[in-house]
C-alpha cells in the first residue's frame, strides 16, 4: 500500500492592489467632475460680461485660463456659482477694477503636479497591463482576466457522501468501477505484474440514468477529490481558450492526485471532427479536442488518476478519443430493468413517509422505460399528491396517480366536453382495451380513462408489461400496429365514421410499420435490407423522424406500399377483434361515460360478465 500524499486546496492568491488603486483614482475623478457640475454653471465669456455690467458678480477667482465665481441672484438653475473660460482680454483687470469688483488671482499649478496627475494613472494601467501578461505567460492558470483558469468544480473528500450503496439498479456498472476505486486506493499495486491501470472509462448509457452519480460514488468510496467539469464550459467565443482550460484541468489533476477527473456531457467537446478545413467555431472545438487527445497521451495512469467521461451520444465521438490509451473502458449505465427499479425505487422512498401496504414491486412493474432520474421524480410526484389530501403517508393509490401524471399529463377535469364527443373518445379507448386484451403480448390492461390530460390528450388507455421483453417478433410487432389501430377501428365499427383522435395513434402505428420495413427486413418485397441509417441508441428520435440512406425512386414507392400494407392488416386484425367482442366494447364504452375510469379489476370483471368462456391469460398464451 502506497502512502497517499496529502493534498491541499492552494490559499487564494494575494491581492494585488493596483486594481484597487486605479478604482480609487477613477472614483476621485469622477467626485471632482460630479462637484464642480452640481455646484455651479458653465458661463460663456459675454454673459460673465453682461452679469458684469449689471454689477450681478458678487466674487471673482482669476486663473490663467478660467475665471470662477459667485453671482449675487441665482443663475435660471438655480445656481450661483458659475465657471467661465478666460479669453485673451488685456482690459479684463482694469474693468474689474473700475466695478470695484472683489477678485483674486489663482497661482498656477506646478509642472511637476500637471506631470504627475496624467502619469499616475498611465503608470497603473501600464503595470496592470503587464501583470496580467506575466501571469498569463508565467502561470498557466492565470491569463488575461483569469479566461484561461478551468471552470471545474472541486470536491474534497468530506463533500463527497455518495457511495455505491446510494446507486441502484445498475449492478454491472458498479462491479466495473469498483476496480477503479482499488487503482486510486494503490496505484503501485496494478504495475507490478507489468500491467496498467485504464487511463479513461467512459459512462455511456441514456439521460437520467445515474452517470455523475457512479462518478461521484467512486470518489466517495476511494475517499478522494473530485474535479467536475461540463464539455461545453471549455468552448468559448474566444480561440484558443479551450485548449488553455484543457491544460488547466489536466495541471490541477496532476497537483491533486489520487483524484478523479470527470467529465460531464464529452460530446460537447468530442465530436467527429469535420472533414474540410473549417473555421470559426468548428476550429476552436477542434483546437480543444486536440488539446485533450495529447493531455490524455501524455497521462500517466500510474498518478493515480482517473478520468471518467460520460455521453449519452457516443455514436458521435471521434475514434481518436476512443481508441485503446485513452478511454480503454465503456461501461454502459442503462435503464434499469423491473428488478433493478424495484431497487432504485427502494433507495428514493427512503426519503419519504412510505404506507405500509405500498407494495414496491408493483410500481417497478408500472414503470417500464422509466430511468433513475424517472422514478426520483415519481417517488416525489407522489409525496407531493399524499401532501396535497393531507395524508399521514404515501400510499399505492398517490403512486399510480404520479404515474399517471408524468406518462400522461396533468388532469383537465374543468373542461367541458360535448356529449357526443365524450361517447365517441369512450368507444375510442374501448377500442384499445379491448384489442389489448384480445391481441396484446405480454402486456396487461391497467386503466382506461376519458378524462382530458396534457395536451390534446382527451383520454388515454394504460399497459403494463407482464415481464421485461428486449425483443419483438414479426407477428408481436403487427399486433402492437392493431393494438394502436384499436381505437380507429373502433370509431368505424359504432359511428361508422373516424374523427381527428387517432392522429397519434397514427403516427405510432406509421413509425413501427415503416421500421418493420426498412430497419427489421420484415417485408418480403423490400428483403433483407436496412434502408435507414440507425437512430441514438439512447436519445429517441426527434418526431419520429431518421436521416434516410439513398434509395431509388422505386424503392421508396415499394415502402410506402408495404407500410400501407402492414398498416391495414393492422387495422383488419383490430376490426375483426372488435366485431367479435361487440357487447363488451359497448358495456364498457357505457360505463366509461358514467365514471370516467375503468381498472383493471373493473375491466377484468366486465369481460367475464360478456365473454365468460374466455379467459384472458388464456387468450394471450394462446396468441404468442
């Protein structure tokens, strides 16, 4: 075991006090001009003449070049003193003589005060010119006005309380870095075989799914610094300061080590670099990535020091930054699965008043996709909704509201919808539910409710997962289509008409048809051929929408063919379903419109009621 150094934060640097100097003579200067503009006047040469002969001068001050004094009635301001400049007139003293005018001459000032009044202040500014220059020359993390210093925020060990025990539902990822935590705690130890401790790890994984806390829980279980820093503070509008901050924090890395360097969002600063010789901008982003390429060369993994990185976007880093040597490791911290929710979930309710009855799991199986940063803002929805009825704990009941308020949207009960309507969007989540029931994979009906939430969403129908599914089959993926269909379907069967309520069934329904397509060589025309470029594996896709590769005139006509295709055997599938369970579809549609919201058991015992010798469990089994 290597004995750790001690480390210090540096004692903040002296003041230097010509800055304060300049401030104090500026401050005079302008005292001096503010005085002499509030107490009196600025005169021209013939009114001063004029106030003169009306014998209107009560005093005279007579310098070489001003005459200053005080009228005996106030000037139309308000004023009595006024200053006028003295003009080239021999007969001024004799004039004042014969007005028996009181008057005084005013020495001139020296040469050597004259001097000294202009070359102080140059003098200030010079040496402030100057120190700042050596500071920026001689230390390199001084510079013009400190621009040059890294932004990054500096954590000693008794601010650091994370530690692995606070992270959940990422057991892999914890596993991998508890090796890191080792290498800081003794560096020497992975060199003595001739090995080498990784000199970067990169956190990939989607937003909100607890990358700078694994960060900060490595440092709080090594019980080191930790230097934190966002990509885009390097980048500034000026060039070059970027790969002055880069050397900057890799300096100050050094002075603290064992330490661990993080830094948050890389992409901002990591991205391919362009092909073309560009400016501007683009440069200075290059200028600092390439900075951070040799710092990362030029490291030492033996000073015990850690550089941790994290993106969600790691599809658009450059090779050079993640090729063996700089960040040797990528560890994925993804969205956890329904038991490592069931652990996050843990973790966050300790902070709340929890029911006793709130059975845990069941809220990890209401919330698949949902990340680490998802289920800390559900834990809390939900104290905030136990608050709001004045409970004494959180209970089930306040969880599958937040849920219901983050998936869907805040309720609009004040808005009055026409009878009509509300039938029509009754059938339409009828159409859903039971096309759910009757053509749903793994999936179990949870609620079905008309009451308007979010925006332009006039009722809403909820699945959850039976269990965790990574893949989807052909047949899964069209019955998925006739699931979104249902609610289309639905309309056409009773109103023998469609409205404007489908549209984001629609655009689901489009999107996983297309995929099908040209992504999964899922239709047999097109082949085995992928026709899109990939989306983010961790950022969804902005509306849906992907960068297309080039394809043929013909081509394109046979996708919107075969995704014409799916989607209408989608529809007939749903059509066929809702045909065959018309009495349950209008049963439920019926008392939907009396109480707005239908559970699961409610559901469940309808549809015994209508279809007593189906069972659902059954039906579902029987159409994997």
């Amino acid at each position: 075991m290597v004995k750790r150094k001690k480390y210090s934060l540096s004692p903040p640097p002296s003041r230097n006090p010509l800055p304060f100097l300049v401030v104090v003579f500026v401050f005079f200067l302008a005292l001096n001009f503010w005085l002499n503009r509030s107490f009196s006047d600025t005169l021209s040469y013939s009114d001063f003449l004029t106030y003169l002969q009306s014998e209107s001068v009560k005093s005279l001050k007579v310098t070489k070049t001003m005459l200053v004094g005080e009228l005996n009635a106030p000037l139309p301001s308000g004023k009595t003193h006024f200053t006028t400049v003295r003009m080239d007139d021999p007969q001024l003293v004799q004039v004042l003589k014969n007005h028996k005018l009181s008057f005084q001459a005013e020495p001139e000032a020296p040469l050597w005060m004259n001097v000294l009044f202009w070359s102080v202040p140059l003098f200030l500014l010079f040496r402030i010119g100057m120190f700042s220059f050596k500071r920026g020359m001689g230390d390199p993390r001084g510079g013009l006005l400190g621009l040059t210093r890294s932004k990054a925020k500096l954590y000693v060990e008794k601010d650091i309380s994370t530690t692995f025990s606070d992270v959940a539902g990422v057991d892999e990822a914890k596993e991998e870095l508890r090796e890191m935590v080792s290498f800081l705690e003794n560096p020497r130890q992975y060199s003595q075989l001739g090995g080498r401790a990784p000199k970067g790890i990169l956190l990939v994984g989607p937003p909100g799914t607890g990358k700078t806390l694994l960060a900060r829980a490595v440092a709080g279980e090594a019980k080191v610094p930790f230097l934190s820093i966002n990509g885009s503070e390097f980048v500034e509008m000026f060039v070059g300061l970027g790969a002055a901050r880069v050397r900057d924090l890799f300096q100050q890395s050094r002075e603290l080590a064992p330490c661990i360097l993080f830094i948050d969002e890389i992409d901002a600063i990591g991205k391919i670099r362009a092909g073309a010789i560009v400016s501007g901008g683009h440069e200075e982003k290059e200028q600092t990535l390439g900075q951070l390429l040799a710092e990362m060369d030029g490291f030492d993994s033996s000073q015990g020091v850690l550089i941790l990185a994290a993106t969600n976007r790691p599809e658009i880093l450059d090779p050079a930054l993640l090729r063996a040597g700089r960040f040797d490791r990528q560890v994925l911290v993804d969205n956890a699965d329904q038991v490592g929710r069931h652990q996050i979930l843990k973790v966050h309710s300790k902070k709340i008043k929890l029911d006793p009855e709130v059975k845990l799991e069941r809220i990890a199986a209401l919330t698949p996709g949902f990340s680490g940063a998802d289920l800390a803002n559900l834990v809390n929805e939900a104290a905030l909704f136990a608050t709001r009825r004045q409970g004494t704990s959180v209970t089930e009941t306040d969880f599958e509201k937040a849920i219901e308020r983050i998936i869907a949207g805040l309720e609009q009960k004040s808005k009055l919808i026409h009878p009509e309507e509300k039938k029509r969007i009754a059938f339409h989540e009828m159409g859903h539910a039971t096309a759910s029931i009757t053509l749903g994979v793994g999936e179990r009906l949870h609620k079905v409710s008309i009451i308007p939430r979010g925006i332009g969403a006039l009722g809403y129908t909820i699945r959850r997962p039976t269990e965790d599914r990574y893949l989807m089959d052909q047949d899964q993926m069209l019955r998925k289509i006739a699931v979104l269909l249902g609610g289309r379907a639905s309309e056409r069967i009773f109103f023998d008409s469609v409205s404007t309520g489908a549209e984001d069934d629609l655009v689901k329904a489009t999107e996983l048809a297309r995929s099908m397509v040209t992504r999964f060589g899922m239709s047999e025309p097109i082949g085995l051929v992928s026709l899109e470029d990939r989306e983010s594996p961790f950022l969804p896709s902005t509306l849906g929408l992907r960068e297309r590769m080039p394809f043929s005139q013909e081509t394109a006509y046979l996708i919107d063919h075969e995704v014409k295709t799916l989607l209408e055997k989608g529809f007939r599938m749903a059509f066929k379903e809702l045909n065959s369970h018309r009495e349950f579809v209008e049963a439920g549609a019926k008392k939907l419109i009396e109480q707005e919201t239908l559970e699961e058991s409610e559901l469940m015992s309808l549809w015994k009621t209508y279809q007593p010798h189906i069972e659902p469990s059954k039906l579902l089994i029987s159409k994997r």
